[in-house]
C-alpha cells in the first residue's frame, strides 16, 4: 500500500516540480515581452498564478508523505515510544481531515463552476480547469495521510517517519544566521 501511495505521490510531485519550471519560463517570456519588446502578456500572469496552485496542490501530499510538513519533532522526540506513535496517528489523522474537508469543498466548487459556465479571464478557459487541482491535491493528500494512520495503527512504520535523532542541518543559512 505504502508502495502504491509512494508512486502516485512521487508523480503528483513530479507533476509540480514541472509546473514550477513552465512558471518560471512564462515569467521569463512575460518579463522579455514586457521590458524588451513593450508587448505585455497579461494571460501569463494568469497562467503562472495556477501553476504556483498546482505546485502547492499537488507537492502537499509528498510533503506529507515524507513527514515534512511543520511539526513540533522535539516535542515528539521527548515523548515514549507508544506517545510518539499516538502523536503521529493524530497528526496524520488532522491532515486526513483536513484534507477530507478540502476535497468536499474543492468538488462542490468545480461542480457549481461546470453548472453555471463560470470562465477565466482566457477566451476559451473554464473556471473548473484550474478549481480541479483542489479536489486532485486533496484527494492525494487524503490518500498519503490515510495510508499512514492505516499502516501507524497496524504497528508498522512509514516511510520516512522521523525519529527524533535526526541532526538539524549546520548550514547557517538554515539556522538564519
């Protein structure tokens, strides 16, 4: 199962980790266009906007996957063994509703924007296209939280699930020094 939820997380991250890329480009021609021909593309700005929703959205479940979210790991780390499990059951559990919230309210969006026809600023872009990575990102994230409540239940341990005696990085700029 961990397997299973491990490559779909990975692919969404994949799917962001691209979009990021398509952002940073369209700024580039956007910036080009703006500053050296004097052609302002305002649709780029559009486009790189939900391309930042889509990183966030689908990037969020590998995130949670690996156990990078914020979280209070000193915390945790001075707890027992059976505490620290019961910690991380309720974290994952939090996410699993959160996320089980996020999913309901992102399909009823893209439900009421399919009823009602609402349209982007782009001639030809239904509102639904972008809303849709709400429901896809959530699910995902549902998914991945999920499955690690499931496999933290059954006494197993997930992948990558911290243990307390990780070093915190020396660099100084992780240190905000």
């Amino acid at each position: 199962m961990q397997r299973a939820v491990g490559l779909l997380s990975r692919f969404a991250c994949g799917l962001a980790s691209l979009s990021t890329v398509v952002c940073l480009v369209l700024i580039g021609i956007s910036v080009g266009a703006r500053y050296l021909f004097h052609s302002p593309q305002p649709w780029v700005d559009k486009v790189a906007g939900w391309l930042v929703v889509a990183l966030v959205l689908l990037a969020a479940p590998e995130a949670q996957r690996r156990f990078e979210h914020i979280g209070v790991d000193v915390a945790v780390s001075r707890l027992g063994p059976r505490l620290a499990r019961a910690a991380h059951v309720v974290g994952a559990a939090s996410v699993a509703l959160v996320a089980g919230i996020l999913l309901w309210a992102g399909w009823e969006t893209v439900e009421f924007s399919m009823m009602v026809g609402l349209m982007t600023d782009i001639p030809g872009v239904p509102e639904w296209w972008v809303q849709v990575l709400l429901p896809i990102g959530a699910a995902l994230l549902l998914l991945v939280s999920l499955a690690q409540c499931l496999v933290l239940l059954a006494g197993g341990t997930p992948d990558y699930l911290p243990t307390g005696d990780e070093e915190l990085p020396r660099d100084t700029l992780a240190r905000g020094e």
